[in-house]
C-alpha cells in the first residue's frame, strides 16, 4: 500500500513578534474550534526566530495547502496584512504511482483575501500534453 503526502514550508510575515504570538494563539483557537471551516491538523506554525515577526508555517508529516491558505487569510485579517503572500507545495508518494507526484503554488493578495493566481503541475503537465497552450 502507498502513503501520500503534501510537503511544504513557508514564511507569513505578521509585522510584529506581538502579532506573531498572537497568532500561534489564534492557531490553537482554530485547532479546537469543531464549528470553523479552517483546520488546523495536518500542519505546523511557529515563531521563526525569536523575536521575531514572522511565523513558519510547515507541513507536520503531510498537509492541506487548502487549510494553510485559510490559516493565512485568517492572519491577514487579524493583523491587516497587506501584499501579496505565497508559497508552493510538493506532492510525494511513498512507492513509484502514476500521478502520485506533483506539486503547485498559490498566490493570495493579502489585504483582500482573493487568490491572485495558482498552479498544480498535473493540471499544466496534462494541458501541455494536450496540446493546449496553457499561456493562453
């Protein structure tokens, strides 16, 4: 039987080192909350570096780039974060599977919550060998 996972590990600048402790307390809120849309397993987040006001965000074994996205959008909110925020994600398989492997990336604006573009390399790779002009 194969494992799969989703890999990842990224940056959120929250401003302040004030904000970023508040935001790993609103990360527990949201991991013991059963009535919010976000969830929180699946996922790491912590203080980059001491004093710091930027959270590490990271995959805890395998996770959902759905969920961190949301996390971030929460965070946005909260801090009034502005800018554009991004990262990319891996997907792996623990034995050789066709379509096991892959990855993507997601662009979020941050004062608007709204995604500014994604990409998934199954969905490129399919329309490439389509022959469809994935620029266009």
């Amino acid at each position: 039987m194969a494992d799969y996972f989703t890999h990842f590990s990224c940056l959120l600048d929250v401003g302040t080192p004030e904000n970023a402790a508040q935001a790993l307390v609103l990360f527990a809120a949201l991991a013991e909350d059963e009535e919010v849309e976000v969830r929180t397993d699946g996922f790491a987040v912590s203080i980059d570096e001491p004093g710091s006001g930027r959270l590490w965000i990271r995959d805890d074994g395998s996770g959902d780039p759905e969920q961190v996205i949301g996390f971030v959008r929460r965070c946005a909110g909260a801090f009034g974060l502005a800018g554009r925020w991004g990262f990319q994600y891996a997907t792996t398989c623990s034995r050789p599977r066709l379509d096991a492997f892959g990855g993507g990336a997601h662009v979020l604006d941050l004062a608007t919550g709204e995604t500014l573009d994604w990409t998934s390399t199954g969905d490129w790779l399919a329309s490439v060998l389509a022959g469809d002009d994935p620029d266009a």
